[in-house]
C-alpha cells in the first residue's frame, strides 16, 4: 500500500496532473492497483427526490429557480415512489442509491421526517444510501446516520479561489462544515468537484489540495465534467477534453489511493475508449441510469455491454464497510433541534449570473 498523505502542496500536485500522459497513467494505475481491484466499479444510481426551485445560484446547476431553464420541477417524492425506483436501481446492478434534493440545506420537519424514512427504506433493501440534500448540521447529520445513512454527497466544486466565482450565496467553508458535521458520524463522506466551468489548472489543483488535506479523506471523490444546460450562467462553456478529464482523475487517484474516484457527470459526451483510460487511470465507480438528476446519462445497457468490453464487474454493496444499522424512527433518542446550518453570506455579486437570472433563456 502507498502511504495516505495529508500535506499535499498545489505546486506538487499540478506537478502530477501536468505530467508526461504515460507517466501519469503509469502511476496513476500503480496507485489505483495497489488499494482496489481494478476489474470492479463501483455503481450508483442517482434519484432526483426534490427537483428544481433552488434557492442559492450556483452557476453551473440547471436547478437554481433564479435561472430559466427547461427542467421540470417535482415536491418531494414519496417513500413508495423512492422504494420502487430503489427496487428498479438494485435489479439493473446498482449497489447504492444517491438521492438529491434542490434544497440550500435541511430544515427540520415532515420533508427531512420523510427522507430519514426514505433511508431507512433503502438501507432495508441491502443497499448502500447515499444522500446530498445541501448543507445539515451535526445533529442532522446524526439522525441521517441513525436512518442508516451510508454516505452524504457534499462537493467543494472547485478550489476555494475560483468559488467566488461560481456561487455567491454561500461560502466554501459552508461546505468544509457540513463536511465536518458529517465527519462527526460514521456516514461515509463523498465530495468531489466539477471541472471545465472555465477554472485554471491552479483550481483543479487547489480543489485537491482541498479534498486530500482533510483527514480523514473523501472515501467517494465524483468528478464531474460540467454539463452546460442552457439557462445557466455556464451554457455557452465549451465541453471539457477528454484529455482533461484522464488527466483529472489520474491525478485524483494518486493524491487520493483509498478514495472511490468517480467518473460523474459528463460520460454521455465520452466514447468507451476516453472511459476506458479514466478506469485505467483510476475511476473506480459511477453513477448510472439514464438520468443524472436532471440531465442525460449513458443508458444503463449501454453501460453493461461497455463493463463486459472491459472485463469490469458492478461493486457489490458494503465491501468497503459494513451495512450501517437502522433504527426506527419511533426508537430514535434523537429530537429535532429546529436549527439551521451556520452559513456564510459573502455579500458579492457574480455578473454572468446575473445576467442569466434577468435574461430568458433563448
Ligand atoms: N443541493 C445540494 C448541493 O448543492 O449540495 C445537492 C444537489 S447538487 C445538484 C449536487 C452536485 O451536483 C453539485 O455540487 C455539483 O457538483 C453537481 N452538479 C450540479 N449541476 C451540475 C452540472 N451542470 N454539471 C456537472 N455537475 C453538476
Ligand atoms: C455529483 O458529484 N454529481 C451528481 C451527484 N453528485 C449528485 C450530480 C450531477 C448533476 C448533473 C446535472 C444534473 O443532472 O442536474
Ligand atoms: Fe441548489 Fe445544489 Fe443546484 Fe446549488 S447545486 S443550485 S445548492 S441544487
């Protein structure tokens, strides 16, 4: 095993991304070949429960209500439309299930009330539970826990520079905090980024200085490739290269051995060949169905035929750790405190996405 550092320098780790492609993927597949199998992956399935009308206006997501965008809005889901489609996720080989939720963060009440039952339901079934729900705080974090919560999705995005840039309405220690909060349990933490939002090297490289200085790390690191929807402050960025991307999640794979690095948003714009090279360099989960949560994915056959192409076989559920137990909502020894997550207001304005809030979409 290749010792887990925690003082990884910017300097040091653009070193790594900027270098020769082989040498790179050598080290990077070195890595990734000494912490995991590297024939098995890791598949999520995403499930938008609470779509759209979001309140903050991070620029690059289609479903902050102050853009126009074309996605349709939904109030949350019920726990049976959540089993069903849990059900459905398990069947076509996915080993957990990721729900999202249009939310700034969680508010003590019937819909949290609702989601924590939606956790216990899923975990029921045997499957891993992931949640991003926005920012919570610790005893939140706690009672998602107690559902039998097996991981929370909480990305920094990008570096702390270039955040000033794409959010306005809440600050990256916002996010290291709820990070922390969920530290706090034994809830698995994942936390990753997006890349191609117009961001330098530097801020591929300061978002992993980020991710790799926490200690402990991110046990699941997505990788997004930003996905331009029109509407957004983000709709003309040209799409990330390929090259980019292997680049990214080598570089994240090395910085981060024991990490699940996942190949997120984008793969519909990626041929079998550019995935190929980001499970060689070290991607070792994904989220499938054909839905992210609001926007394309890669058809779940599609994706089979591609692991049977690779010799890669679907993760089973709970090899990384053990099934968290669940405790029923009427055994639980916690009570809503009705308290919201500190948070920061930067007090800035961002022109592009404001412009975007006063334009139509075209
Ligand atoms: N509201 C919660 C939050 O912000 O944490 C949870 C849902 S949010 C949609 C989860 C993550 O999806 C974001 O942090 C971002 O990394 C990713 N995301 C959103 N829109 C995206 C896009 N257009 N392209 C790529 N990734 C995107
Ligand atoms: C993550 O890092 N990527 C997923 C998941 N975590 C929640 C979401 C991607 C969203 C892409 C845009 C959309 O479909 O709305
Ligand atoms: Fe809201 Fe999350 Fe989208 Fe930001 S990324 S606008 S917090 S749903």
């Amino acid at each position: 095993m290749s010792e887990i550092r925690h003082n990884w320098t910017k300097e040091e780790i653009l070193a790594i991304y900027n270098k020769p492609l082989m040498e790179l993927l050598y080290e990077a597949a070195t890595v990734h070949r000494l912490h995991h199998d590297p024939n098995t992956v890791q598949v999520s399935t995403l499930l938008s429960i609470k779509t759209g009308g979001c309140p903050e206006d991070c620029g690059y997501c289609p479903q902050a209500a102050r853009y126009h965008t074309d996605i349709e809005g939904n109030d949350l889901m019920s726990v049976q439309q959540v089993k069903a489609q849990a059900l459905r996720a398990k069947s076509s080989g996915s080993s957990r299930v990721c729900m999202g939720a249009a939310w700034r963060n969680v508010k003590d009440g019937p819909e949290f009330d609702n989601v924590l039952e939606m956790v216990r339901t899923i975990n029921k079934l045997d499957m891993e539970v992931c949640c991003t729900l926005g920012m919570v705080t610790e005893n939140q974090a706690k009672r998602l826990a107690e559902a039998g919560l097996y991981a929370y999705n909480h990305n920094l995005d990008t570096s702390e520079d270039y955040y000033k840039d794409v959010i306005s309405t809440r600050a990256f220690e916002d996010r290291l905090d709820t990070i922390a909060n969920v530290r706090k349990t034994n809830v698995t933490v994942c936390s990753g980024g997006i890349i191609g939002m117009g961001e330098a090297l530097e801020d591929r490289a300061g978002m992993l200085v980020a991710l790799a200085t926490l200690d402990p790390q991110p046990e699941s690191t997505p990788i997004n490739a930003l996905v331009a929807v029109p509407g957004t402050p983000m709709e003309e960025i040209e799409p990330v290269s390929i090259w980019d991307m292997i680049r990214m999640v080598a570089t994240t794979r090395i910085v981060m051995p024991q990490t699940q690095v996942r190949l997120s948003a984008g793969r519909t714009d990626m041929s079998r060949e550019g995935q190929a090279m980001c499970f060689f360099a070290g991607a070792n989960s994904i989220f499938a169905g054909d839905k992210l949560l609001t926007t394309p994915n890669p058809d779940v056959n599609e994706d089979m035929k591609m692991f049977e192409l690779l010799g890669l076989t679907p993760m089973k559920p709970f090899v990384k750790k053990a099934q968290p137990e669940t405790v029923e909502a009427k055994d639980s020894n916690l009570q809503p405190l009705g308290e919201k997550p500190k948070w920061t207001r930067p007090g800035h304005t961002i022109e592009r996405n404001e412009e975007a809030r006063l334009t139509r979409s075209k």
